[in-house]
C-alpha cells in the first residue's frame, strides 16, 4: 500500500512539474513570461552542434545513395544491419555485364576477333566490379560508420541533455514567476493589512506599521519563503544542467576533426579506386589493339573502296590507282589483294602496338616490317616479321608500301 502511495504521489508530482512548465513555455510563446536567455558561448555551441547533425546526416546519405545507386539494396542492408546480420553478397552492375560479355564471347567463339574481344572486355568489366565492392567496404568502414555513430551516438546525447537544460531552463523561469507572483501577493496582503488596521482605529496611523515596516519585518524572518527556496534549488539545478550541456557540446571540435581524418581515407579509397579503373581500361586498350580514329578510318575507306571497285575494273593498275598517298590511312584494297595472292609485302606501322600475348609482335611506330597472309588467319591481322621475330600484327596498325 505504501509503494502504491508513493506511485501516486510520484506521478502527481511529475504532472504538476510537466503542467507548470507547458504553462510557462506557452506563457512565453504568448510573450506573458520572461525567459532566461542562455549565455552567448553556450548558444553557439548548440547552433554548431545543430549545423554538424544537419550536415553530417546529408552527406552520409548522399554518399550511401553515390555507392549503391539502388534503393532497394539499401533498404535491404539497413535491416540486415538493424538486426545485426550480415547481408548476403550481391552481384554488381559492372560483375553482371562482364558475365554477359564473357558468355558473349564464348557462343560467338574465342577464337574470333569479336569473341576474343568480348571476353578480354568481360574480365576487365568484372574486374572493375570487384574494385567497386572493395570501394563500397572501405568507405562504409572508413567513413560512413563514424558518421553514423555520430548521430546515433555522440548527437543523441547531446540532444538528450539539451532536452534537459531546457526544462531545467523552464522550472528556472516558472519559479521567478512564482516568486514574483508571492511577492506581489504578500504586498497586497500588507498594504490591505494597514488599511484595515487605520479602520480600525479610527483613522489614526500612529500605532499601525506602515506597508514598508511590515515588509521589513516579513524579511527579518529567520524562516526563507518557500517560493525563494524553490527559487535557489531551480537556478542551481539549471547551472549544473548548463555546464554539463557546454562540456558535451564543446566535444564538437574533436568530432569535426575525427570527421576530417575519415574524408581523408574517403578521398583516398576513391583515389584507389579510379587509379584501379584506369589502369583496367588502358590494359584493355592495349589487349584491343585498336584506337577509334583507326577503325573510323579503316570503315571510311572501306566504303570509299566498295563505291569505287563498282564503277572500275578489277585490273591491278586501277586497284593500285586507288591507294591514297597520306600516311595515316589503312590501305584495305592492297591488305584484299596481299590475303589473296598469299605473297608478302612491306609495311609502314602507323602507331606504337604492346602484344597482347606471345604470339603477337610489337610494333613501334614509323617502324617498316614485312607483312604476308596465313590461311585461316583472322581478316583484321597479318603475320609480320622483324629480322628473326615473328607474330600477328593488326591490320589497322599498317600501311603496305609498293
């Protein structure tokens, strides 16, 4: 029954603190109260620390939307993480679209060009996707994690003592307005007490105190009003809650530091990641063998040479009439001609070419080689040979000399 008692009394008391402090929060809305305003450091702090949650929430959620574009997958980490599971492993976009090229390539045929191609193009593809997932697993380590202990952490403590300061802030403010209002009430009581008194007496002051005795009187008491003591027990309280609210917020420096380090290993697994991808690429570009102003010149001229070899006989004078005297255009026509009469010619490299493999040739550019035809070879490759070095040369490396 007593702990039944004291439940009650506990929760009445909790009511009449919460009731007097709406009270004086909507009297000071309605500018009916005073408000004690918080000292200048102590309001840029808490403006401070509001302007690092606010940003600090933007940048993690635009970074975790830049490192998985797909909403859904987020969705689905963020409750594997909730329930503190590890999320199953998913294949990437670029892992996905090197699959398809590598299975491309092996229905259409290692062994041709365009086979060949879509296979070196699938490894590197997938390649590329590994380094993303492995972007993806650091920055979420380096970087979003202490971002999201941030303000799941450090930030909702600070929020919960600024909650407090505030209703200590409250219980500040209500008291001085209780206060003032006792005072106000006590010296009405003593002003009316004198009228009564001069009543009483037949108008004659000189045996009744006057208002500003009976206050001298009231204050010489030993006994302090219960509105004052409330009054020091509330400021007290505030000025605790205050410094312990400006020992959390002045942390907020060191968070902006740690903040730092962590985009620094950001920027740097980034920086990891696009050097990686750079260097996939050109390698591909090296296993290719082609370069874009050479297949757009080696497809103009092969369309130049259809539109001619329908107006012409096929007579090699006419054909050799055809071959441009510029340097940096493919000679199909000669390159038709040299397949089907199997003998070998000179050649002019037009650009630098790094073999792929052993049984391709480097090729330096301005360099001259001799160049003939392999039945059954691929129609955009020529066997070359340098001295005592032999391999396979592209096609659109070469000009064939007369």
């Amino acid at each position: 029954m007593s702990i039944m008692d004291f439940n009650v009394k506990k929760l009445a008391a909790d009511a009449g603190t919460f009731l007097s402090r709406a009270v004086q929060f909507t009297e000071e809305k309605l500018g009916q109260a005073e408000k004690t305003e918080l000292d200048a450091h102590l309001e840029n702090l808490l403006s401070k620390a509001e302007c690092t949650k606010h940003w600090t929430e933007k940048i993690m959620k635009q970074t975790e939307v830049l490192l998985q574009p797909n909403p859904n997958a987020r969705i689905e980490e963020f409750v594997y993480e909730k329930l503190d599971r590890k999320a199953p492993s998913r294949t990437n976009n670029q892992e996905v679209l090197g699959q398809y090229m590598i299975d491309a390539g092996n229905e259409f045929g290692p062994g041709t060009a365009y086979g060949n191609a879509l296979i070196k193009c699938g490894e590197t593809q997938k390649r590329i996707g590994m380094a993303d997932r492995e972007l993806i697993q650091t920055s979420a380590i380096n970087f979003l994690t202490p971002l999201r202990n941030f303000i799941e952490g450090d930030y909702k403590t600070i929020a919960k003592e600024k909650k407090l300061l505030h209703n200590k802030r409250l219980d500040l403010d209500a008291a001085k307005t209780r206060l003032k209002k006792a005072k106000m009430a006590e010296a009405k009581a003593i002003y009316w007490g004198y009228c009564y008194c001069l009543s009483t007496r037949r108008h004659s002051a000189s045996s009744c105190p006057s208002p500003a005795q009976s206050q001298l009187l009231s204050c010489g008491s030993t006994k302090e009003p219960e509105s004052e003591q409330e009054l020091r027990i509330t400021q007290s309280e505030f000025d605790r809650q205050a410094e312990i609210t400006r020992l959390l917020l002045e942390g907020i420096s060191s968070t902006h530091a740690h903040h730092l380090r962590c985009l620094n290993d950001f920027v740097e697994a980034q920086m990891t990641y696009y050097a990686q991808c750079y260097q996939y690429m050109l390698d591909l570009q090296k296993q290719l063998g082609s370069f874009p102003s050479a297949f757009v010149s080696n497809n103009n001229q092969s369309s130049a040479t259809s539109m001619s070899n329908a107006s012409v006989s096929s007579s090699t004078a006419v054909t050799t009439s055809l071959l441009p005297s510029t340097s940096n255009t493919v000679i199909t026509p000669t390159v038709s001609d040299l397949k089907e009469s199997s003998g070998s010619r000179k050649a002019r490299v037009l650009y630098d070419y790094d073999a792929a493999n052993s049984s391709e040739l480097s090729l330096l550019a301005d360099e001259v080689i001799t160049v003939y035809s392999i039945v059954g070879m691929d129609s955009d490759w020529l066997m070359g040979e340098r001295g005592n070095q032999k391999g396979k040369v592209p096609i659109t490396y070469l000009e064939l000399l007369n």
